[in-house]
C-alpha cells in the first residue's frame, strides 16, 4: 500500500470509518441542528488531523463563540492559516480582527485586507455584492471614504447587510435602529425576540411589536403577523396574520409581500387565488426579494396566475440567481435544486447538473430525478444515475410548502450583526468549499 493510501486508510479508521468530507459533512449538520458544541468538536479534530476544510468554521466558531468559548487570539490565528492558503475570506476576517483588536497592528491588517482585495476585486467589478462591500472595506481602511462609500452602496443596493452597516458607521447612523414612528418599539421588541442585552422574552417582544405595528411600523407589523402565524409569544392565529401581513405589505414590505403571495397561491389561511398570489409574488420580486423573485418566475413560466410568458420567466430565473446561490450554498437542498432549475431555465447545463448533483446527494428527490432528465438528453452523462421514487416530487413546486417558507438570519451575538454567516461561500470560485454550511442562530424570518 502506497503512502498516499496509507495516510487516507488511517484517516478513515480515525475517524470511526468516516471519511474527512463524511465528518465534515457531519459536522455541517450538526451545526444546522443547532448542535455547536459536537460540531465545533469536529471542526478541530478534522483541523488537527490536517482537514483544512473545517479551518473557516473551526475560525469564525472561535470568533463568536459558538459550540466553544469565544476566543479572538484563536480565531485569528485559525483565520490565518486559511488566509496564508490564499482563501480571500480568510484573509478578510483575519484583517477585521486584527484590525479591531490592536491599534499597533493597524499596518498587518491592512497587509491582509490588500491581499483579499487582490482577489476580490474581479468578482466585485461582476457584481458580487460581498466581495463588493469587501473592496469597500479596503478603500475605508486606506482612508478613500468615497471610494468606499461608493462600493458599500452598491453592496447594500443589493442586500448586503454588513455594506448597510458600514454606511450607517459612516454617517452616523445606528445600524441596529430601525426609524419613523414605532421604531422605538420595534427596537425593544427586537431585543426582547433575540436576547440583546441578555434578555430574551418572546412575550415582551410581542408586547413591543404590537404598540410598533399599531403605530404604522411595516417591520414589526410583519414580524407580528410571523409571531400570530407561528404561535409564538401569542395563540396562534391565521386570520389576524393575514390582517398584519396585509398591513405591512400595503406599506412596501417585501417579506410580508412574498407571504402573502405564499398564502394566496397555495390557499394557506385564505381561499386559494393563484392570480392574487402571483401579484403579490410580483410586487416583492421588483423589490430584489428573492424567493418572491423564483415564485414569480415559475408563475411565469407555468402560467399559473398570470398568462404564461416563458422568455420573461427566464429573465426572472436570472435575476433570482444571485440571491438563490446564497441560500443553496448554505446546504439547503430544496435551493441548490432550485438554484439548478434557474440555470436550467436560463441554458447554463452545467451549472444546472452541479447543484442538481449537490442536492442528489442530499438525497433531494426532485434534483434526482432533475438530473436523470438532463443525462437522458445528453448532458452531464459522467453524472452519477439516481433511482428516484416518483411520489414526493415532480417539480420544485411540490416543495412549497416547505421550501418557500424557508427563513434566514444573520448570527446575533452580544448585540453585533454578524451577517457574514449568510455570505460565506458567495463570493465567486475563490471560495467556494470552503463553507461548510450555515452556523447561524435560528430564526424566521424573509431574506431577500
């Protein structure tokens, strides 16, 4: 047995017969569950053994204290040993931290932050919005401020929550605070809902929410409408949701816009209306909501709701795209299936057989049999052949009602947004494997 085989052998034994990516891959999960401490345990045995797959979230666990105590030497040093293997994220967050950490290394951020945006840049100037807000930092932190006002507004412009940040810091504004009348309201309620400050109490946030919503607040009528349609803090209750959402949609909110679509076309609460429901699909997909954006282009492409047009549903397949990669790159099966029928849609083959194939082995019923369809006609056929029963899924509106109800939110850790959880593995091929799959706190909540 060649050394190579040997080293793979004992590596396979170590690990209980798993495979490093079968660990990783078990890791991921965990931490999807909520299970940070054995995750964590993972990520720093695979890291020991030389897996260096686990570095990033063996690095941003020791930053914010999940599954571990937080531990800011720690994750720099973890960071680093990324960042010195090229990986531009890496070397973004190693720059952050030391960069906030130590006045006197000031010059070694900026070192990083030059090589991360190196490598950035390209990905930047085609309109990733991470890599945007990256470029962004560098240009501020070289003392450009319209430079990097510049680059965060095209980042926020397309829902980049750190970018938003960084405006606010730059003009002052808190970015934690919402304005206009209720905003007072809606920020208790929001610290109450997720335990700023230590003090959790989903009743005191439904208090908050409601005197918010009563006084025209769009944001904390719709998280009322989410906290009576899911019995949480309240009894539930589907017709007073309808009612908020229907508030706070008529005062532009997209998320309560794309639910109610939701609602509508799959009669959820309400007598079943696909021309309704495509509307309201419509109405949050122009405002870059992105589950709004695919809901409306299958309407589209189906004729469901609307009259079929399948050249404008293919451009709004492209337009999702953008935001549909940042939700199947977090592991979510349902939308690296989805993500592979905007490719699909739009002519991309083998980008559509790469997230079909991830959500296959996922076991994702629909992406299988996806895949299957695509070799017959002749394309991937090195692709691996699924046996897919027909009885859960014939198109990825079977999955629905699971699918489009799906909710993310940046971790909240001490009060900071840690919104780079979301972002992980978007920016462009340089990244990509190196996320190993969302580490977030959990929360319902839209995401455009």
């Amino acid at each position: 047995m060649g050394n190579d085989m040997k080293s793979k052998y004992s590596a396979y034994k170590s690990g209980g017969g798993q495979t490093p990516e079968e660990r990783i891959a078990e890791a991921e999960r965990l931490n999807n569950e909520g299970n940070y401490e054995e995750a964590f345990k993972i990520f720093k045995s695979e890291v020991e053994q030389g897996n260096r797959e686990g570095l990033l979230s063996l690095a941003f666990a020791y930053e914010v204290g999940m599954g571990t105590e937080q531990d800011t030497a720690k994750a720099i040093e973890t960071f680093l040993v990324a960042a010195e293997m090229g990986n531009p994220l890496a070397q973004f967050r190693a720059a952050e931290l030391i960069y906030d950490g130590n006045a006197d290394n000031k010059e070694k951020a900026i070192v990083w932050y030059s090589k991360a945006y190196g490598k950035v840049l390209g990905m930047a100037m085609e309109g990733d919005d991470y890599s945007q807000f990256m470029v962004g930092r560098y240009n501020e932190v070289n003392g450009d401020k319209e430079k990097a006002v510049e680059w965060y507004q095209k980042s926020a412009a397309q829902g980049c929550d750190d970018a938003q940040e960084a405006l606010d810091a730059l003009s002052g504004k808190s970015s934690r605070s919402s304005s206009g009348p209720g905003a007072e309201f809606y920020d208790q309620a929001e610290s109450f809902r997720y335990g700023y400050e230590g003090k959790e109490d989903i009743y005191k946030a439904f208090e908050y929410y409601l005197k918010a919503a009563e006084m025209g607040h769009a944001e904390a009528q719709y998280e009322l409408a989410e906290l009576y349609n899911e019995g949480e803090g309240v009894e539930e209750d589907k017709d007073k949701a309808l009612q908020w959402y229907h508030k706070s949609a008529a005062l532009g909110n997209a998320d309560a816009q794309h639910q109610l679509g939701f609602c509508y076309f799959f009669g959820e609460g309400v007598e079943e209306d696909e021309a309704v429901g495509t509307e309201w699909y419509r109405k949050a997909a122009e405002q870059g909501h992105t589950q709004a954006q695919y809901c409306y282009a299958e309407s589209l492409y189906e004729g469901s709701g609307v009259p079929q047009n399948q050249n404008e549903a293919r451009e709004w397949f492209r337009k999702a795209i953008p935001g549909t990669r940042k939700l199947a790159e977090k592991g979510y099966d349902s939308w690296q299936c989805n993500l592979g029928v905007c490719y699909e849609m739009i002519g991309e083959y083998d980008n559509a057989i790469e997230w079909y194939r991830k959500a296959a082995d996922q076991g994702h019923e629909t992406a299988q049999k996806k895949l299957n369809e695509l070799r017959g006609k002749g394309y991937g056929n090195s692709a691996r052949s699924y046996n897919s029963s027909p009885s859960n899924s014939s198109s990825s509106n079977d999955n629905a009602s699971d699918d489009k109800k799906i909710k993310i939110i940046s971790a909240v850790i001490g009060g900071v947004v840690l919104s780079f959880i979301p972002v992980i593995g978007t920016i462009g091929g340089a990244i990509a494997g190196w996320f190993l799959g969302p580490t977030i706190y959990k929360k319902i909540r839209g995401e455009k």
